[in-house]
C-alpha cells in the first residue's frame, strides 16, 4: 500500500464526531520507515483527541492491509459556521453557541459552565455569556463572585477571566442582592449590549446561558444574536421533556440548528454507596432525540459532587479533570463541536401553509 492508497484508506475512515468520514480533513500521508505518517486537521477541538483516533485508524488500515504503524499528526482548524437569518457573525467571535432549557432547574448554567471549560481544556478559545439576567449563576460557578469588570473607555467592559475562559454576567454589574425588577424590552437589550458591549477575544466559542424558558426575551435573542448552533438541556421526566421540546421548537423556527440534547439528572448516584438509580425516569432524553432526529449528546447524572463544586466557584471540569464526571462534560463538548463542524446540523422545520377549505 503506498501513501497515495493510506490517504484513501483514511479518508474513508468515519470520525465519531463528525459522523461522517474524515475525507478532506485528511490532509497528507506520508511512509517513514514501518509507519504511515497521517496528517489530519479537524475541524472542533483535538486536545485529548489523537490517542484515540491513532488507535482507530491503525484497526481499520489493519483492516485493509496495511502492515505497519501508525503515527498521526492532528491540529485543529476551527471555523465559523454559518448563522440565522441574515445576521452576520460576530466579529471577534467564530461561533455563537446557546445552551437553552424549557424550563429552569434542569442544570442548564452548571452545564454550560462545565461545557465551556470543557472546550477550552481541548484547546478551544472560549467565552461563556451569562445571559440569564434575572438569576445569574456565572459569577458563583466560575469562582468570579464579587468581582468587577474595568471598562477602559467607559464604553466597553473587559470580561472576566476564569480557568482560561472569559466570563461576562449581569452578576458582575450589579448588587447581588438586589432583585432585578425589569421588564423584557429591558432585559432583551442589556443582554444586547452585553454581547455587543464587552470586549472579547478572538473566540472560537462563545457560550451563552441563556434564560430558561420561551418568551419574548428569548425569542428576541434567538432573532437578533447570530447563533451558529443551540443545545437543549433537558431532565428525563416528562414534564421537563415537554418544556424542552418547546425550547427546541423555538430556535427551529428561527432557523438555529439544534445540534442535539443533554440529558442531565439522568440518573441519581449515591454518595454513601455509588448506587445509581432512575429517580426521574428513563430514556426520555433518548426518545426525544430519535423523534426530532438530533443526537443525544449525552447523559449526566444527578450527582452531589458536580452541585458542590459548581457551588464551591470550581465546576467539575476543573475541580476533577481525569474522573469520570469531567470525561463526560469532555465527551459531550466534542460531540458537540463535532456537529457543528460537520455542518449535518438541521434549522428550520418545513414551512406548513393553512388554507380556509
């Protein structure tokens, strides 16, 4: 076999979070002695990665005949997606992800934090928007609670930074112990100027939290911030289930991609004896996923130790990276990158017409 077949070969080999075969990703092959040399650039973040893929792709070319090793050369490329609407992307920001629930109390903030930080310990450039005005968490989660952002021309604010992610939040603004009596136009324009006010990085991702729910802040959000993709978090019972599929509803209809669900809480671990049960119910998560034709990125467990450490300001991907809770933030956060960059994301739903007869 010689390098022009490897590359072939490769190319064929179908990546797990692409869902889909690696084809032009596969960028050159070379033979040095025993090995082929491969050379892949993908397009979500690969930090943790080429173990993993090294091991696949020597199988299947095992498979096909090829005699010797395997080395991989692996980098990432990551690229702004393409946006709703006629909306055009941000201009520091490659990719606008919102982390959305039907209804509050399902983890989605613990969740987005830990999502965040999971892109960036991957190597990913990373914001994360906490765009939930009336009960902001980022400020306790990211361990950032009390401080204050500068604003070095009175008009701009420079984020917060915490565990190499940027942080902005209406916590760090205001008195947390003051209630925010707003109304929506209110609220849907501080986030506005939140997002558009705040002096990011050059960010491959940029997370939001958003607030929980589908009214009109929501909605105005969904329509007026470019948002390259939309996660839905939801529990497995079934009135959560329901509140979720109207989230999921509403970013289809304004043509987000949904690039899949998260089931949280999916089952409840105890701490004395690691006894994992179904407290919610089970499969719920996986059947609203096989009825909307979106992957089910994941599940997590109702577990103490991820509500203490978020509530300790050092959320799980940082407080534990090797144990198994921090694998699964991980995994979810490439297979949603993955999704993304393969582009196999779908928006809309068809357009339904009613007629008077």
């Amino acid at each position: 076999m010689n390098a022009n077949e490897l590359r072939a070969r490769a190319a064929a080999v179908v990546d797990p979070y692409l869902a889909q075969p690696l084809g032009a990703a596969v960028t050159g092959t070379e033979i040095v002695g025993p090995d082929a040399v491969i050379d892949i650039t993908l397009g979500f973040p690969s930090g943790g990665y080429e173990a993993a893929l090294t091991a696949q792709l020597a199988r299947e070319l095992a498979a096909a005949g090829w005699g010797g090793g395997v080395r991989l050369r692996l980098k990432s490329q990551i690229l702004a997606q393409a946006v709703q609407g006629n909306l055009k992307p941000l201009p520091t920001i490659r990719n606008v992800l919102a982390i959305a629930s039907g209804k509050g109390g399902v983890g989605k903030s613990t969740t987005a934090a830990n999502l965040a930080l999971a892109l960036s310990a991957q190597g990913a450039r990373v914001g994360l928007l906490d765009a939930d005005i009336y009960g902001p968490s980022q400020p306790l989660m990211m361990g950032l609670a009390g401080e204050r952002p500068n604003t070095p021309d009175g008009k701009q604010i420079d984020p917060l930074r915490a565990y190499g992610v940027e942080v902005m939040s209406i916590g760090f603004l205001i008195d947390p112990a003051q209630p925010m009596v707003w109304r929506g136009p209110m609220v849907t324009q501080a986030l506005v100027q939140l997002l558009g006010e705040t002096r990011w990085s050059e960010l491959d991702y940029l997370i939001v939290d958003m607030p929980p729910g589908t009214g009109d802040t929501q909605l105005t959000l969904a329509q007026r911030v470019p948002v390259s993709g939309a996660i839905i978090v939801t529990t497995p019972q079934d009135i959560a289930l329901a509140d979720a599929r109207k989230g999921l509803m509403m970013f289809r209809k304004v043509s987000v991609p949904v690039l899949g669900i998260i089931e949280n809480m999916a089952t409840h671990v105890c701490s004395k004896c690691g006894h994992e049960e179904h407290i919610f119910g089970a499969g719920g998560g996986e059947r609203m996923a096989a009825e909307y034709g979106i992957p089910l990125l994941g599940s997590l467990p109702l577990d103490i130790r991820i509500r203490e450490q978020a509530d300790g300001g050092r959320p799980t991907v940082v407080a534990e990276p090797e144990g198994r809770l921090a694998q699964a933030y991980l995994e979810i956060a490439r297979r949603a990158a993955g999704r993304l960059a393969s582009g196999t994301a779908t928006g809309a739903f068809p357009t339904l017409s009613v007629s008077d007869d």
